[in-house]
C-alpha cells in the first residue's frame, strides 16, 4: 500500500511497546512497524528573486520581500503540489514551514520547497513565478531543482515519473536552465536543473549541504517513531538532534506512528531534517545552508545519530563562502567506517558542486 505522510495522521496509536505488527522487524523491546511504502526521497526547489536584475542577487532594497506574500496564497501554491502547512516558525532572517510532506523555508529573496511523497512539486513552479511577480514585483533570478532517484518511480506522478520528462517541462519556464546527471552508479545517481546564470554572485557567500541516507539502521530509526518517542520534542533531545546545531529554534513533527520532519533556523541559516523510519524503505535527508570553513563536525554528528548503511552527500559552494571549493571541502571530511564508492565534482557559473556516495564497509 502507497501512504502519504498526511495519511499517518489518521492511523490510529499504537498503545504498546510490546504490540507485534505484521512486517515488523523487533529490535529490543521495541519494533519498527511496517505501515506500508512510503517515498522519502524528496524534491527539492529552490528559486532566487531580485526586485531590479542588474542588482542582482544581494539587492537588498525595499522594492520587494517574498515574506509578504500571503498565508491564503501559500496554502493555493501547496494546494497544487498537494502538501500543507503543519506549523509556522520564524526569525528577522527566514519565514519556517513544516509540511505535511517536508518543508519550505521563504526568506527575503529565496523560496525553498522540499517535498517527498508522490507531490506535484514542479506544477507549482509557474504559480510560485506569477505570484512572485504580481505580489511583491520581484523576477526570477536563479533557479535549482534536484533530487536522488525514486525508489519507485512509477508511483509518482505524471512528470515526475522520469528526469528527462522533468527537464522538458522546466524548459519551458526556465529555458535558459541546464541539467545534470551525476552519479555513475543508477540506483545511486543525482538530478540537477538549474539555470545558475548570475554572474556577479559568484563572489557572495552561500552554500547548500545535503546529507541523503538509504538502508537505515533500524536500532537508529525506532528513535523516530511513537513506539520510542511521545513528541517531537523527546525526539530532537533523546536523538541527539538537538547538538547538531546547538542554539536553534526547533520546529518538528512527529508522526504518527512513524515519521519525523524538523526545521531549524540558526541566525541567517536554516535546516531541515525528514525520517522515513519504516524498513522496506528507510531513508532519511539532512539539508543545511549555515556558512562553515570545515564541515567534518556537521556530517559526521548527522552520520552518528541516523547511521545509513548508503548515503549521498552534495554540497554547493560560491567563490566566496568560507568553505571555498566544494569537491576540496568533501575531500577533507574525514569519515570512519565508510568508503567513497563514487564522486564527481563540476564547475556551474557561479557555484562549485560535489558530489559523493558512500557505503558502510564491513566489521
């Protein structure tokens, strides 16, 4: 059976640690249910809008915020991707919305939305431009969509069944956009359409860190289920979550009776956490935009807590972030009990971009 995480909320509790569930694997004295499939991989869009487009991106006047758009336009924009919002966070710097399928982050000129399941993520893209427009007059600057593959891609909808169906469709909206695939193995491989076409970005500071893990360790993931946890809050402390980033504003939701989504917001950053706990398809993604030298302390921290037996990492960088290049940064993360089974590193306009997977080596 196909669920969406908004279906977990009708079903009902389980009242005991002790309950055998049919699929279950036990673990202790607990178990982690199998409720049925669920696709954690999630799409991830993320567009930059500028009031004047020879300002470029660090236009910093009052022509235009995308936080003033409306909650009543926000619900109709997720409406299409067929997500809504669960609870609202913010800062001086970032709007935070936790989804019923992942996260959405808006802040002065960036709209970030995150989403798993079988959602329609790209049919919202045009709306997202025109409201954009018309509420605040602010144009498109910049634009990324990237995902890993589906596990089950035939479940997904329409577009979203394949890349190249998705290319087609974003070309029409963003023709100046390029895509990517990165990745030499196919189960392991990485999507990339972005038109990355501001030139006088590239000496700004700004990073994208992605963590996404596969074929969880079910002792880690029990942590991420009502069997263990009672709220989102006795999962971020008994985690370890919560020394991720110590000092963020927490914002998660605990499913029920599976399932954990998070953001945090640290000052100008943000993360987002999402866990799919259930074996037959355990996956788990860590994102981040914070500014570090080294990232060694972050991925191996998120690394810790979940323990993926495979995971991707990506991480995108500008000339002038703290970090520098991208491929040399994952070069320096230094990772025990895991081997780098592909990588790749390519140059965009203004970004560097790494790619690499990983597996866990044996005892």
């Amino acid at each position: 059976m196909l669920f969406t995480r908004s279906d977990f909320h009708q079903i009902r509790s389980l009242k005991s640690s002790n309950m055998k569930i049919e699929g279950a694997n036990d673990v202790g004295e607990f178990s982690v249910p199998e409720v049925g499939f669920f696709e954690g991989t999630e799409k991830l869009l993320e567009v930059w809008f500028t009031s004047n487009v020879e300002d470029g991106l660090t236009n910093n006047n009052n022509n235009g915020d995308l936080r003033i758009i409306p909650r009543e336009k926000l619900d109709q924009l997720l409406g299409i991707v067929d997500a809504e919002i669960i609870s609202v966070d913010k800062n001086e710097f970032i709007d935070s919305y936790v989804l019923s399928e992942s996260s959405m982050f808006i802040s002065s000129n960036r709209f970030i939305i995150k989403t798993c399941g079988i959602t329609k993520l790209l049919f919202a893209v045009q709306p997202l431009i025109n409201i954009v427009q018309r509420l605040t007059g602010m144009k498109l600057m910049n634009f990324f969509y990237s995902r890993r593959v589906y596990l089950k891609p035939e479940n997904q909808i329409g577009i979203h069944q394949t890349f190249n169906s998705e290319v087609e469709y974003l070309q029409k909206i963003v023709p100046d956009g390029s895509p990517y695939i990165i990745g030499s193995k196919q189960t392991e491989q990485w999507y990339l359409f972005t038109s990355d076409n501001v030139s006088d970005f590239i000496e700004s500071d700004d990073v994208t860190l992605e963590i996404l893990m596969s074929d969880m360790d079910e002792t880690a993931m029990v942590e991420f289920t009502k069997l263990k946890n009672e709220s989102s809050a006795d999962v971020i402390k008994n985690s370890g979550i919560e020394k991720i980033l110590p000092g963020s504003i927490n914002d998660g939701c605990l499913f029920n009776p599976i399932g954990f989504s998070l953001n945090g917001l640290y000052k100008e950053a943000y993360y987002t956490i999402h866990v799919t706990p259930q074996p037959s398809c355990s996956y788990v993604s860590f994102e981040t935009n914070i500014k570090k030298e080294s990232y060694d302390h972050i991925v191996n921290k998120v690394l810790d807590i979940f323990k993926p037996n495979k995971f991707i990492i990506t991480l995108f960088s500008t000339k002038g972030s703290q970090c520098g290049d991208a491929g040399e940064v994952l070069k320096k993360v230094s990772l025990n009990n895991y081997a780098c089974a592909d990588e790749c590193s390519q140059q965009l306009k203004n970004y560097t971009l790494a790619y690499r997977a990983y597996c866990k080596q044996p005892n």
